[in-house]
C-alpha cells in the first residue's frame, strides 16, 4: 500500500490528539512501564496510516513510559516544553537536512541558536558550536579535536596519517562519565588510556593536586584532561579554575563534559561555581535534559573549530565548503535539532530557563530533607545541582535493587540504580521543566510506602 497526499490530514489529526492524550495524562500517568513486551508478529501486508496508529496504540503505546513528565528522575531526563514540543512537530514537518548552506536558511538559523545558547551559558565568542545527537557524542567529537591538537604538537597529523607509530596518549580524569571511554574506545585512543586519578575526600571531584603530580609526571607526553561539570552521581563540579591552570602549565587539552552541568551557569552563582571554563578547550552538554527539547539533542564547543573540521570534513565535489556543519560532526545528514532549541529560547529566554533550573535545584534539595527524615534511608552527598543519591542503611544491592522495582511498579517515580562510595544506592536527577512540590511528596509517599513492604 503506497502513500497518498490525502492522509495527512486523518493521520496528523490523529497523531495531534494522541499526542494531547499522552502529555496530558503525564502529570498522573505511571513514571515507568513494568509492561511485558508483545510477541513479535510478521511483517504487515500495509494497514494505511491511520490503523497503523490505532495499532501503536493498542500494541505499544500503553507501555511507554512518561518519561517527559515531572516525577521521571532516571538517569537526568528532561521534558519537552511545549514550545519545544511544537517546534520538534515542525522540524519533522519541514524535513530539512541541516548540513550545507545550500538552498535553505535552515543552517543560518541553527547558528543564530548556537550563539544564543553561547551567550546564555555565559561563554566567549571564540567557541565554535555544534549540534550532534547527545554528550556521548559531543565528548566524541570534543575528544577527536583533541586527539588532533595533542598529537600535532608531536609531529603527527592523526586524520590524515593515522594513529599507527603515533605516541599513546594519556586521559586523565577522576569521576568522568562513562560516555568517556566510549569514545576513547570509538577514536583508538583506547579505554585503557583513561587514567582515574584520586578524588577529594568524601566527594566525587578531582583533586587537583594529583592532577599536578600526573601531569608532570607525563614530562610533555600527549595528555588528555577531562573535567567534570555536574558528575553524575552528585552533581558536583570539579575546581575547574585550577585544572585549568594546571592545563596551560604542562601543557594538556582540557575538555570539560557539562552534560548538565553546564546549565548551572544559570544560577545567581553560576560565574562561581563554573569558575575556569572559559580556559577551556572544549565543552560539551545536553539540550535533551535541562533545556527540555525533544531527544535527540546535544552540544559541543570547541576553542579551534579547525581541528574538529580536520577529522570530520567530507571532501567531494557535491558536498559543499568546509564551513557546512557537516564538516564538524561525525554526521553527514543532520536533521533540524536547532529548531526547538531556537524556539524555546525564543519562548522563554534565558530567564525563563533559569527559572526551571533553580527549582529544579531547590526541589532536589526539598527531596533530600524529606529523605533525612525516613527511617533507614541515608543522603550519601550533600546536594550540589539536581541529582540526590541515597543508601539504604540495612540490605544490600538485592534489597535496593527491591526497592527499585517497587517504585517502578507503583508509577509515583522512578529512580535509577548506582554504587557511591562503594555503597549500593538510588539516584534520583531533576531535570524537568514542570516539576513541582506536590511531585517531591508523591515521590517521598511512594518511597516510605515501598520500604514499609520491602
């Protein structure tokens, strides 16, 4: 069964009220499915749009969870604002590959978006933006540019020559995502490579004097330093001030990964707390989590778009000049992710952001002190940004582990597994635009009446 002009209306009308189903229903839908997936069935013969929906509906959609709603605290999820929301309809709708200048002002308006996110994060104009598909992917393309700087001060030209008879490289880092080693295995630089180096005492940032030791105990050789900007287990931010200095003394790269992080640039402390990262030499965040836009959406800046351009461009005759975005990323067609970052800062500006991350802040803070407060239940880590991490005082991973799968079955929230301190804990993150006070006592509810029954 082919498609015909005509069923756009009946499918979009569908689709709209679908849609309007689901985001209304968020505030009191279940945080997280505990659904068991249908079998799988053959192939359809072509239902036509419209029974294909209905289908969705019935086969799939009552098992997704409402993960852009104000109690899903998993991982650090946003929402999806309603400007945000619009906006991601229309990029589907307008379809534009944003990856050359030609024929559409789709490109010049993703740049207008990356200097306004520029500006808002606080950050100088020497930084070159660019939109991939998340922070895996921005800390790939940050750390690719850096494979470059490093190993050109060493005589090596890596994306033309390659990495074999180039020096090893060292990573050096102290609680750095997991998305690090990701791409240090997808560059050949090799998971290896990463070097964790000690924290500060009961926290989760690097300690700044083994940063200096190694660093000189390198004696100049190729040296990668990754600095965390909201680690995930507590939110905190390494002293990247002096990481910095460190980095401009030896010399290194320094990449910071502000996954979300980043955004603490909106708070009255914001200069103070991100202190450092305009030394920097690359940065990447998540648009997905605390600006609430639509996944997929991430952010790398670099200092020398150059580099990125060297390792990513695509030389052929129909492809355009190396200033195309397509030039920057892994990506050659690209959809229009700018567009609900566009539209949301144009919706509620820097303030309006600013505002939902402040109390997304305060209410992780709220949260906190109602845990203190339940029998049994340890805060492991003051609260830095958004994200609480607690320990259960008897029991071990099976009795978390428990815990976990009796909040997910009671829909209230949904927290996510992790270890801190060598201790088995819950991890809750704040992230979303429309959470609110009653969300915090729902959550402390459904966790007082979960433990009662564990």
């Amino acid at each position: 069964m082919e498609p015909h002009a005509h069923e756009y209306d009946p499918a979009l009308a569908v689709a709209h009220a679908t849609a309007r189903a689901f985001v209304e229903q968020l505030p009191t839908r279940a945080a997280a499915s505990v659904a068991s997936a249908p079998a799988p069935v053959p192939l359809p013969p072509g239902i036509g749009a419209e029974a294909a929906l209905a289908w969705f509906q019935s086969r799939w959609a009552h098992g997704l969870s409402a993960s852009p709603g104000p109690r899903y605290w998993g991982f650090v999820t946003g929402g999806a604002t309603p400007a945000a929301l619009a906006a991601d309809w229309l990029a589907a709708a307008y379809d534009q590959n944003a990856s050359n200048d030609v024929g559409s002002l789709a490109t010049a308006m993703e740049r207008e978006a990356l200097g306004w996110l520029r500006e808002m994060f606080g950050l100088p104009a020497a930084f070159d933006g660019a939109l991939v598909s998340g922070a895996t992917a921005a800390n790939t393309v940050a750390l690719a540019a850096a494979r470059q700087a490093v190993l050109a001060r060493q005589g090596v030209d890596v994306a033309a020559e390659g990495l074999a008879g180039a020096p090893p490289i060292t990573v050096l880092a102290g609680a750095a995502h997991a998305s690090i080693d990701k791409a240090l295995a997808i560059l050949g630089i090799g998971r290896s490579a990463l070097l964790r180096l000690p924290l500060e005492p009961e926290s989760t940032r690097l300690d700044p004097t083994a940063l200096g030791a190694a660093l000189s105990g390198l004696c100049g050789a190729p040296a990668i330093v990754v600095a965390s900007a909201g680690e995930v287990n507590t939110g905190s931010i390494d002293d990247l001030r002096a990481i910095a200095e460190l980095c401009r003394r030896h010399p290194a790269w320094l990449h910071i990964d502000g996954a979300f992080g980043l955004f603490a640039a909106l708070l009255p402390d914001g200069a103070q707390r991100l202190d450092g990262i305009d030394a920097a030499d690359s940065i990447a965040t998540d648009l997905h989590k605390w600006l609430n836009v639509p996944y997929d959406a991430g952010l790398v800046f670099t200092r020398d778009a150059s580099l990125a351009r060297a390792v990513f461009r695509a030389s052929s005759a129909y492809l355009g000049e190396h200033g195309d975005p397509l030039h920057g990323t892994p990506e050659n067609s690209r959809r229009l992710r700018a567009l609900p970052a566009w539209m949301t800062l144009a919706a509620y500006g820097r303030d309006g952001v600013a505002g939902w991350v402040a109390r997304d802040c305060a209410l992780a803070r709220r949260f906190a002190a109602g845990l203190a407060t339940i029998p049994g239940v340890e805060v492991l880590h003051p609260v830095d940004l958004n994200v609480v991490t607690f320990a259960l005082r008897e029991g071990d991973a099976a009795r978390r582990d428990r815990v976990l799968a009796g909040l997910a079955a009671d829909g209230r929230v949904f927290l996510t597994p992790t270890v801190l301190f060598g201790r088995p804990a819950l991890r809750g993150a704040l992230a979303n635009w429309s959470t609110r006070d009653g969300d915090v006592e729902l959550a402390l509810s459904a966790l007082r009446e979960v433990l009662a029954a564990s």
